[in-house]
C-alpha cells in the first residue's frame, strides 16, 4: 500500500509510542528524569551505611580515648585517613559515630513528630469547630517561638545527652507536623469518599485511621524530609553551643566547635565535619524536593 | 415501567392533611402501601461568612419542603441547579442535619436523634454521589471499598464478607476477580459509578438516593446504569430518591416527580401527568427547553422559554419564588407564599396561577399558543 507523504514524514515510534502509552505515567519518563529523587536518597543511604554498618564490619579506631601522642595528624596519614584532632582521636570515626548521633536524633524528632502530631492535627480538623480553632492556636504560639530557643531552653532544663536533645526537639516539631496534618486532613475531610465512609458507617476514628490519614500520607512524608534537615542543623547547633551531646563524646556540632577554635592551624578539623553536615543538608532538601515533585498534586 | 397509582378516587381539589401535604388518607391511595419515608417541613440554612469569618446572609437551600415517599417507588427530584435537590437529599441522611423539620424514616424521626443514633438506621438509607471517582477512596482497592459497609456494621466474618463482595459485584455488572482488585483510579466513570452502588446496597437498604449519580457519565454509559438501577430495584425491592436536573432522564426513571425552585416545591405528581400536564410555569418552562430534534418543535418552544436569571438564594422573592421569571405572576404572588394544593388526583402544585389544562384556554395573559406538551416532545426512550 502506498503510503502518504504524511507517514513517510513521521518517525518510525508509533509502535512503542501505544505501548508506553498504556504504562502508568510513572515509567514512561526513565531513569533519568529520576535523577532528582536517586541521587540524594543514594547519598543519604550512603551516609547512614557509612555510619551505622562500616564501624561494625571495618575496625576504626575509637572515636574517644585517643592517645595524645597521635594529636593533631593531618588528612592522609596512615591509620588515620582524616587525620587526628588535638587530643589524638581519630576524625573519620569521630564523624561516623557522631553521624550516628545525628541520624537518630533526626529518625526519632520526626517519627515523634510525625506519629504525635500527625494524630493531633487529624484530631483537631476531625472535631472542627471551637476544639479545633483552640488546639491550632496553641500550636501556634509554639511554632511562633524560634525553634532553637525553645529547643535550648529545654536541653538547659534537662540536661546534656542525646535522649534530651530528642525529646527538646519533639517539642519543636510536633507543633509543625500538627499544622500540616491538619491542614492536609482539612482538605480531605470534605471530600465526597469520606461522606460516602461515614454513611457507610464508619465511626469517625475508623474513617480518619484508614481514609484521612493515607491521603495526607504523601504531604506528611515530604514535610518529615524537608525537616529532617532543620533537626540535623538544630542538633548540631544544640551541641555547638555546647548544650549537646558532652565532650569527649562525638557530635558533628561539637567537633564544628573544637575545629572552629583551632581553625587557623587545622583546618581540617572545622571543614571535614561541614562539609558532611552540608551534604546531609542538602540531600535531605533535595529529597524532599523530588519527593514534593512527584506527589505534590494529591487528588 | 411507569405506572399510575391505580386508584379511582375523586379527582379534584382534596382536603389537606399536615402542612398541606397530601397523606395517604387524603389521596385515597390503597393504604397498603407503606409510606416509607416522610419529610415535613424541612428547612436547610447555611450561614454565609465573608472574609474574616464575618457573618454574611443566610442562604436559604431548602425552604419548607414536605413530601412523603412509599415503598417501591421511585421518586424524582429534578430543578436546576442551585435548587436544593442536592441538599435536600443530605439532609434526609442528616449530612448534615437540617434546621428544623422532620424526616421520618419508617416512622422514626431522624432529626430528633443525635449522631450516635442515626448511625444504625443508616444501613436502610444508603446514598450514591454524583462525582464516581470522587465517591471512593483513590488509594484503596475496590474489594475494600465495597466490604466498608459490612466490616463497619460488624456483617458476618471475613469469608462471609469476600463472599457478599463478590456477589455484589456480580450484580452491578463488574466481574470479581478483575475489577476487585483494581484502584478507582484503574476503573472507567461507568466502572466507577457501579463500584458506589455496589457499595451502597452491601446491606440491604430500602432508600438509595440517587444524587445526580449518572450526571457525569456518557450517554450510553447513563442508559446502562439506569436499566441497573431498574434490574436492582426489580431484584431487591429497592426504592429510589433520585435526584436529577435532567427532566427527561427523570422520566424515564420516576413513578413520581417533583419539581423544586430555589428551595421550594413547585410541584408533584405522577410523572406522566407532570409531562402531558404540566400545572406549574416553572414545570412548563423546563419540559419547554428539552432540546428536541424537529427545529420547529424547538422554534415553538424557545418563544416560551423563561428569561432572566436565578434570584439570589440569600435573597429570595417575597411571596412566590419564581415570580420574577414567571410570564404569569401577578400582584397576589409578590405578596401570597403559594402553598401545594391538590389540584388533580394525586397531582400537587404550588402555584396561584396555575396552568390550563390543554382543553381550556386560560384567560388572562401569558397563555401559550402552542399546546402545553404533546408526546412528541418526549426525549429519550419511551418505556
């Protein structure tokens, strides 16, 4: 059969253009366009490997109780890849075990986080009316309050350790969590499935745990990356200021601080720790970037 | 198959029972039959707020609405929009509940119960929403959104659910083991539509309002639903509230009609005899703008058709409501709130000036040239 100008003028893609045409959305772009969402959640799973598993299955040397006479090593000595800090212990354990420090307190803040004020905020939009204007401003005031002011007056309150800095932290992002799952719940709660649930005869706890709640999932996870970050510069800040996790254990914060005194001389020991602090950072806000892209529009 | 309430009682104004609806003493229907549902005068408000949360108008939705529906039938709601039909159906399932009024459910009074109460009487009066894909939950699975109903009403183990579930996809058309499995997001308007009412009828209700529920659908997908809803109403005595704004698509459906505007009964009646006789100008108007395929059918009818606009529903006309784009209203409507009255056998309207019958000429203006409808004009499917 002859064929039309036309069809001698179009790329020969019809075939596979139909079938990727029947694929969900999602695949049709490759791996490239993914790009945004692999790299970061590839650092981060990087990271949390470096600092949790390779202590176990590499010996280091230990991150406390160095010997003075390894002081001060630079990057690059044998033993010692990062070198030594002015007491003798060992920079690249110190930074392991003191990521690990970080990524606890920043699992645990947001699980509180998520869990707490997850529950409050679903709560407070489900009762609407006064309970619920009454709760948000309570929320409020908090939220209005500079996170690291509240989050230090209660480490000062409760001592130094990382269970304080958790529970200082929770304290700060409950209230977050609380606005957003809220708000989120809000937007869900009018739509016509969850009329629908309650005439089917779903009690109102019933229809929030298994219709509210996995709708406004996406919303929470992404907020909990984003924030992530802000726990891990918080937590590092707390022990910066020396409020943290007490010397000579490791903390990101607190090596910053010992490298800062001494960082005209070594430095090595203020940059290593930043630079890793900035890239946690940045992957944890690129996640959620990638994270928001994809699930940014919910029905 | 629409039928007349057979019964040989006098036609003609009949005395009123409460609140000017016609009861089943008045109407002198067979008293057999069972009055399933009775709404007395329901009134549904919203308070407007402005930005700020400063206190706007009322809005008035639904003004003083009595109707009464029996068991087995199938009662139509058609007006435009912004009518009321759609509240008045939230308010029958006290979604939320009305103002003040009645609705009497079997003979119980679900205003007068609080939430907690209402909650086992739900499972008699079950609803399907206009929107198909906004109706069900996007992130479950159709087996669970049909079994919802049974596992919130405790109905029978996990077996004996799956079982039911499967049943009742069976009997909206969907096949089991492909559909059942599948997301709404994964399933077609028509799909959709059937999965809502499966779920509806999981247990066994008698009332199944019909919100605008083929609204959305394609023509041929509208046509496949109804004959559901006839199949399901032969198959388990089902009664019908269905709501539409589709005059001819309410005909085919309803045993009765009733027409509303702007909050308020126009009239009721049997839907033939809302069709070949139309009382009420508004009735008229909207048979009137039923496109039909002959244009000079159309051309007769478009010289009739009603001008202006929806008065505000914050502010509506005094006396009746739609005076001001009625051809017949007068100085009495401005001041008089016209009440229902009898004015045919089982026919009510809500009107001073209601329309001749064909036979008559009316005096006065306003009286059409053309007859009032003719079985030519009918859209659609004769039954």
């Amino acid at each position: 059969m002859a064929a039309l100008p036309s069809e001698a003028a179009t790329p020969s893609v019809p075939i596979a253009a139909a079938v990727m045409a029947e694929e969900p959305a999602r695949s049709r772009r490759g791996w490239v366009h993914s790009l945004d969402l692999y790299i970061p959640a590839g650092v981060l799973v990087l990271l949390l490997l470096a600092c949790f598993v390779w202590p176990l299955v590499y010996k280091l040397p230990p991150p406390v109780g160095g010997s003075i006479l390894d002081a001060s090593l630079p990057l690059g000595s044998p033993g010692h890849i990062l070198g030594t800090d002015s007491v003798g212990n060992d920079i690249m354990s110190r930074l392991l075990y003191g990521g690990r420090v970080s990524f606890e307190v920043m699992f645990a803040v947001q699980g509180i986080g998520l869990v707490v004020g997850g529950f409050i905020g679903v709560a407070a939009a489900s009762f609407s009316g006064l309970a619920e204007a009454t709760v948000m401003r309570v929320l409020d005031v908090l939220i209005a309050f500079p996170a690291i002011v509240i989050a230090l007056a209660i480490v000062d309150g409760l001592g130094a350790g990382e269970a304080d800095i958790i529970w200082a932290l929770a304290v700060v992002s409950i209230p977050t969590f609380a606005r957003v799952a809220r708000s989120g719940a809000v937007r869900v709660r009018d739509q016509t499935f969850v009329v629908a649930a309650r005439l089917s005869g779903s009690k109102r706890w019933r229809t929030n745990l298994r219709h509210v709640l996995p709708n406004i999932l996406p919303q929470l996870i992404t907020f909990a990356v984003l924030g992530a970050a802000i726990v891990v510069i918080l937590e590092a800040t707390i022990s910066f200021f020396g409020y943290g996790i007490p010397p000579p254990g490791p903390s990101w914060g607190n090596m910053i601080a010992a490298g800062q005194q001494v960082m005209s001389n070594e430095p090595a020991l203020l940059l290593v720790p930043s630079i890793v602090l900035l890239v946690t950072v940045v992957a944890l806000n690129t996640l959620s970037e990638a994270l928001r892209a994809r699930w940014g529009v919910v029905r | 198959m629409t039928t007349l309430n057979g019964s040989d009682a006098a036609s003609g104004v009949a005395p009123l029972g409460i609140g000017g609806v016609a009861t089943t003493e008045t109407t002198g229907r067979p008293t057999g039959e069972k009055v399933l549902l009775e709404v007395r005068n329901l009134v549904q408000e919203f308070q407007i707020r402005n930005f700020g949360g400063v206190k706007g108008g009322v809005l008035q939705a639904v003004s003083n609405v009595s109707f009464e529906m029996r068991a087995g039938e199938t009662l139509g709601v058609v007006g435009e929009t912004g009518s009321g039909k759609s509240t008045l159906a939230r308010s029958v399932i006290q979604a939320p509940p009305p103002k003040s009024g009645q609705v009497l459910f079997e003979g119980v009074d679900l205003v007068k119960l609080g939430r907690r109460q209402v909650a086992p009487l739900r499972r008699h009066l079950q609803m399907v929403f206009q929107d198909p894909y906004g109706s069900l939950d996007p992130k479950w699975r159709v087996n669970d959104i049909v079994a919802e109903p049974l596992v919130a009403y405790k109905d029978g183990d996990r077996a004996q659910r799956r079982a039911r579930v499967a049943e009742l996809l069976e009997l909206v058309g969907l096949d089991p083991n492909i559909h059942g499995r599948r997301r709404p997001g994964q399933l077609s308007g028509g799909q959709a539509q059937r999965v809502a009412i499966a779920r509806a009828i999981a247990l066994n209700p008698q009332l199944v309002i019909c919100d605008e529920a083929v609204s959305s659908l394609d023509v041929l997908v509208q046509a496949q639903v109804l004959n559901l809803f006839e199949k399901l109403r032969g198959e388990l005595g089902l009664s019908y509230l269905f709501i539409a704004h589709d005059l001819a698509l309410v005909k085919q459906v309803s045993d009765r009609v009733m027409v509303m505007y702007l909050g308020k009964l126009c009239e009721v009646g049997p839907s033939e005899a809302i069709y070949r006789e139309p009382l009420h100008p508004y009735t008229l108007a909207l048979l009137r703008s039923i496109p039909d395929p002959d244009p000079e059918v159309d051309q007769v009818n478009m010289r009739e058709v009603i001008s202006g606009e929806l008065p505000s529903p914050i502010h509506p006309p005094s006396g009746c409501r739609f005076r001001t784009r009625c051809p017949r209203a007068q100085e009495r409507c401005i001041t008089e709130v016209p009440e229902l009255q009898m004015l045919r056998k089982d026919h009510l309207v809500a009107c001073h000036f209601p329309l001749p019958s064909s036979a008559e000429v009316a005096p006065g203006g306003g009286a059409p040239t053309a007859p009032a409808w003719t079985p030519g004009m009918t859209q659609g499917v004769e039954r």
